[in-house]
C-alpha cells in the first residue's frame, strides 16, 4: 500500500519487561491459542511476510521495529493497492509468494470474507475497536483512520489558488492526481468524497463519477502517481490522498512552507484501514502477534507518529505528536459510510465506471 498503494499487545511483564495493559493467561478472543502461546509460536516462526504495509505509509516502520526488538521477529513487506493484497492472499504453496498480514481498506473486507481469503482473529483489544470498524467473527479490524485530504505543490500552484474545498478544485487550472481508482482504496474514497460533497454517498457515487469526468474533460486529470518521489520531484500540483499521507510527505520531504494541506471544506470522507490475516499464511502466530501489536498503546502511538488518527480512542496522543497533526476544527464536515457492505458493492461498480465515465468521457 502504500507510498504507491496507498502507511499491541498487552506486554507479559515477565516476557519483556515493560508494563503494558495486558492479559497473557487469558486466551484472545476468535482463537483457540491464548497469548503466551502466539508469541512463543511467533518468535519461534521469526518472520511475517506483509503487502501494502511499507515502511513509510502511517509509519508502520516504528511498529516493524518494535516487532524485531521485543519478539525478534524479522519482517518484509511488499507495496501494492488493496484489490492486489487479496490477490496475493489467493497464492498458496511453500514456494509462493504470499504474504501473511495485509492492510486494506475497510470497504475491501467484506469481499475478502466472501473469497474465503481471512483468518478470524479478535485481539485482546477488540472491545476497544468500534463496532463500524471491525467485521463481527473477527476477520477484520481497522488499525486507524485517514481522511481525504488535498495536498498542493506551491512550487506549481499559487498559495492563493491551491484549494480548501471541491468547489475550488473544480474551478482551477491545475493537474489533479487522484492515483488508481480501479484498484487503490484512497482513490476510491476520493471519488466518493466529491460524491458526498456534491449530494452522493455510497449508495449513490454518480455525483464523484460526474464530477470527475469534468476534470477528464478539461484535461485536468493527471496520470502521475502522487507517491513522496513524484511530489519531491515536482510532478504533481494538486493531489488527493489521505490527510495522514500528504502530512507524512510533506515531512519525509522537509521543505517548509512548500506544500499546503487542507482538509476540503464543503465535504470529505473518513474510513479506516483493516490488518487483516491470510487464511494460508506461512507465519501465521507471527501475523496473529503483528495484528496485536498493531492495537496495542504502542502500535497506536506509532501509527499517530505517521500522522494516522488511531482507531482507539481512549489512547491519549501525547501533545509532540497531536501538535503534528491537522487541528480537529479542520474536520467539519467528514462522511462516515453508514454501510460497508453497500460501498463494497459500489467500489466493483466503480472500476467499470472510471474506465466508461471518466475516462472515456474526452
């Protein structure tokens, strides 16, 4: 996922050292193993094989080191959008290249249960979780939330002219990267962030397809991939990413005052990204450790460390880190999708709908 894609445990004292809320006699919910049990296995299968979870998307490379230095367990990861993981987890064989753990968005869990591609596994934090953001046999759980955001090059586009809402977008005379909608979960949510913003939801996604097809039209629409190397080289103006996204590229890029983040103001929408575990995993008490840790106080924090907005709201980000975060009163008018069966639905649509409507609709 995630620079191209799309970015927990309850420490046994006696394990490691450290105090963390846990419960290590007690077995985690949706498995038969108890925790003692999976990190024992974990450490002795000593590796987890990830896609769309790189080391600099929401900073999963602070929990991949945590991971190494607690339970020395290795890790390796392979970028890809959200439709290429559950293809990956179709893979099966000692030789294959499948990968154990994923993230993907939330709108892609359902299809993965109906593949019969999951393994159900509700961690010590589940009741921690909100009942939106996690699948009810537990194969799947969000980790945090994005938002759809815009972030603009001011070295291509004006200070003045860089956009706070879709109304802007739309009258502008910059390129528009919105990335792969046929298969990235972020593009998806933009397209139905400017549905929401001009009267869709998920049920109803023709008002993004229309809008869209407009910048088509105008020749706005740009092919560049809005990944940190394409906006350090100057080859975006305007792109559409999750907020947590353009605030880490931004960082990674580190020439202040250069780009502008801004949350749009008539309409944008948040969702979450699911951890989720391959049926066929090769390292499967590693992926179960790795979802855990993910959930933990730790693995939160981490994940706020790469701008992401923890799933967990009863963690109190430390100030440092909030401080580095868009203020709260950016998100004013933010869509929540009320079904994630129904955005599913119409995620399969979408493709066919970008490729006819958008673009073939010069």
């Amino acid at each position: 996922m995630k620079i191209s894609k799309k970015t927990s445990i309850f420490l046994i004292t006696a394990l490691l050292g450290t105090t963390l809320v846990g419960c290590s006699s007690q077995s985690s919910a949706g498995t038969s193993d108890n925790w003692n049990t999976i990190v024992k296995k974990a450490k002795k299968e000593g590796k987890v094989k990830s896609v769309g979870m790189p080391d600099t998307w929401a900073n999963w490379v602070g929990t991949w080191n945590d991971i190494k230095s607690k339970f020395g367990i290795s890790h390796t990861d392979t970028d890809m959008s959200s439709a290429q993981e559950l293809q990956n987890f179709k893979k099966i064989g000692k030789s294959s290249s499948a990968a154990d753990l994923g993230d993907i968005g939330i709108n892609v869990g359902p299809t993965a249960v109906k593949q019969n591609l999951l393994t159900a596994y509700k961690t010590q934090y589940w009741d921690k979780i909100p009942s939106w953001a996690k699948d009810k046999k537990g194969y799947y759980a969000a980790g945090y939330t994005g938002t759809i955001a815009f972030i603009t090059d001011t070295k291509n586009v004006s200070t003045k002219d860089a956009p706070t809402s879709w109304k802007d977008l739309a009258s502008g005379k910059y390129k528009v990267s919105v990335g792969d909608v046929t298969t990235g979960a972020q593009s998806q949510y933009a397209v139905l962030a400017a549905a929401y913003a001009n009267g869709g939801n998920e049920k109803n996604i023709m008002p993004g397809i229309k809008y869209f097809a407009k910048l088509q039209k105008a020749n706005r629409l740009s092919s560049v991939d809005s990944s940190v190397e394409n906006l350090k080289k100057g080859e975006t103006q305007v792109s559409i990413v999750w907020d947590f996204n353009a605030l880490n590229y931004s960082n990674l890029i580190n020439e202040k005052g250069r780009y502008k983040i801004t949350i749009p103001s008539d309409g944008s929408v948040m969702s979450g990204y699911a951890e989720v575990i391959n049926k066929n995993a090769a390292h499967p008490y590693a992926a179960k450790l790795a979802r855990s840790y993910i959930l933990s106080k730790e693995g939160q924090i981490n994940l706020a460390k790469g701008y992401a907005r923890p799933i967990r709201t009863d963690i109190k980000i430390p100030a440092s880190i909030k401080s580095k975060l868009l203020p709260d009163k950016d998100y004013k008018k933010i869509y929540h999708v009320k079904s994630n069966e129904t955005w599913n639905k119409t995620t399969i649509k979408l493709a066919q709908l970008w490729q006819s409507d958008v673009l073939g609709s010069k």
